[in-house]
C-alpha cells in the first residue's frame, strides 16, 4: 500500500479551528421533541439530530451545531410504523436513506405517488410540493435531509391531524383510498413523471473515476438531478488513497457513511488533521484549502454537501 507522507502538522490555532468544524455522531443525542407540531401525535414521533443548522426545526442556535449558510444536514430516525405528515417547503429538501426502507409520497390535488426508497437511494423533494414519509418496513429507518437554504421558513403542514385531517387521510399523505399510485417514471401522471425526475437509485447512479484514484456518484448537480442551489454526491475512497489539498468558493460538508476518512485543513504549509468514523461530519468554509485521506483496512463511503449547483471545478490530485 502507498504510505502518504503528511507535511508538517500544525500549530494549535489551525488544529482548534478544524476541531470546531467537526461534529461527532456520539457526541450528539437525538431530540424526540425538534418538531413541536407532532405533540401529542405518537404515529408522527421522530427523532432529529442537528449538525448544520436546524432543518425543518424551529430549535436554531444550538450549542455543537454548526452555523448554516447554503445548506442544513441532519440525521432522522424514524420508527417503524410512524409517518410524517404532508408538508411542502419554498426550498428543495433531500432525503438520504442511511438504514431502512422509507415510503416518500408527493401529493397534489389530493392524488398522491409513493416511493420506495432503501440504504444510499435520495430523494429531493421539490419546491412547494406536498410530501410526506413513512416507514412501512420492519426496522427503523435513519436518514439524512438536507434542506437546501440555511434558514428555512417553517414546513406548511397540508394534511396534519392537528388542523381536523381524518387520520387514516393524513397517513395516506392525503389521498383517499384509490387515490394513490406507484412510481413510474414513465407513467401518464404529471406526478409521477416529477418525482421520477427527482428520484436518485445508488445501484443506477454512474460512478465518475477519477485520476486521483477515488469514485463519485453526482445525486444533485449536472449529472444528477437538476437544481439551483447545491451539489450532492457519493464518494467512494478505497484505502490508502488520498488527495492534495484544494479549495472552494463555497463550503462544504464530508459526513462518512461507512469506513473512515481522515480529513484536514492546510495554511502557510501547515497541516491539521482528523480521522471521521461513521455519521461524523466535517464542514470546510469557502476558501480554505482541505483535503482527505483513507488510512482505514477498507473503503470508505462519504456523503458530500457543496453550496453550490455548479459543476464540479477541483481537479483533485492523487496525494
């Protein structure tokens, strides 16, 4: 295996600013209580843990979350048997399965299109589209939703049990019975044709070789699902590679899936670094030159958030 030879590390400035921009999964708790809405409601209990931003919560500012500018990122669990009611947002959102099997459905004038969704498939629910999610599946799902501006306004609730919606109607994301019907991309409904678009599978999705010796997968982004307002993709880092340090003119996040990276930041030829382990997240500030590492016996499996929807414009370089 190719032995990386890292440069000089850094003093301890550098070493505390890359620590304050890392976010350990067991340093976090999962908050049963981030949707204030869903009081009272057992079948639409979730649990939320913040690490850019507050998402869809109205819990803003919390201590070891990370301030937001593009973009929010969060984990979700969501039991099994529990849904989430329909809602709709002014800004494209992303769900990221993790583990489990999740039903996403998107209303429109009371019809409805569900998909199923399992482990590394996404989803980016549109603007101002009804959606909802459910967990049908015989095991708790976790997954990661992006919203993709850093403050978004509060979700409008369509079909909520709290505003009178017979419950049977709020599960069903709104459709009444005969009302709902399965994705087909390729199918006559306007709605099915919408969400087909918006639909990313992990098995389906091309992977983009690069020279520096590492695999992408483009979810949102050309090449991807077309968006104005962030890139999302999948890399997959074999051991013992790595890359020289590059930048951007906007941030971004690493949150490792599987495996482990280790990840750092450069200045005036110094370096700081850290290993992530899994739902570990780095966000790196636009400008700052920062690159990654596998030092792990296997590959690694990192979700990454830019805060922007241009095309990919680094050139990484094989350390």
């Amino acid at each position: 295996m190719n032995v990386i030879a890292p440069k000089p590390l850094a003093a301890a400035p550098l070493a505390t600013a890359l620590r304050r921009n890392v976010v350990r999964h067991t340093d976090k708790l999962f908050d049963w209580d981030a949707f204030p809405s869903n009081r009272g409601y057992p079948e639409l209990a979730r649990a939320q843990m913040r690490y850019v931003g507050a998402g869809g919560s109205p819990k803003v500012g919390e201590v070891g979350t990370l301030a937001p500018e593009h973009f929010t990122v969060s984990l979700i669990h969501k039991p099994v048997g529990n849904y989430a009611a329909c809602h709709a947002h002014e800004i494209e959102e992303s769900f990221l399965i993790i583990d489990g099997v999740l039903t996403v459905g998107w209303e429109r004038d009371g019809e409805v299109v569900e998909v199923r969704l399992g482990p590394k498939d996404m989803i980016l629910n549109a603007r101002d589209i009804g959606h909802g999610f459910r967990n049908d599946g015989v095991e708790p799902v976790l997954m990661s939703i992006s919203v993709d501006v850093g403050k978004p306004l509060p979700p409008r609730y369509l079909y909520h049990p709290k505003t009178g919606t017979d419950p049977a109607l709020a599960r069903a994301f709104g459709a009444a019975p005969g009302k709902t019907l399965p994705l087909d991309p390729a199918g006559a409904h306007p709605l099915q044709q919408a969400m087909g678009r918006n639909v990313i599978r992990h098995a389906e999705a091309p992977a983009i070789r690069e020279a520096a010796g590492f695999t992408r997968r483009v979810y949102v982004g050309p090449g991807g699902i077309a968006s104005d307002t962030c890139r999302k993709e999948m890399l997959s880092i074999p051991a013992g590679i790595g890359v020289q340090p590059y930048t951007r003119a906007v941030e971004d996040v690493f949150m490792v899936l599987e495996g482990s990276l280790t990840v750092g930041w450069e200045e005036d030829g110094q370096q700081a670094e850290v290993e992530l382990g899994p739902r570990d997240l780095l966000l790196t500030p636009a400008g700052r030159p920062h690159w990654f590492r596998n030092d792990g016996a296997g590959p690694c499996t990192a979700w990454s958030v830019v805060g922007d929807c241009e095309a990919e414009t680094v050139r990484y370089a094989r350390a």
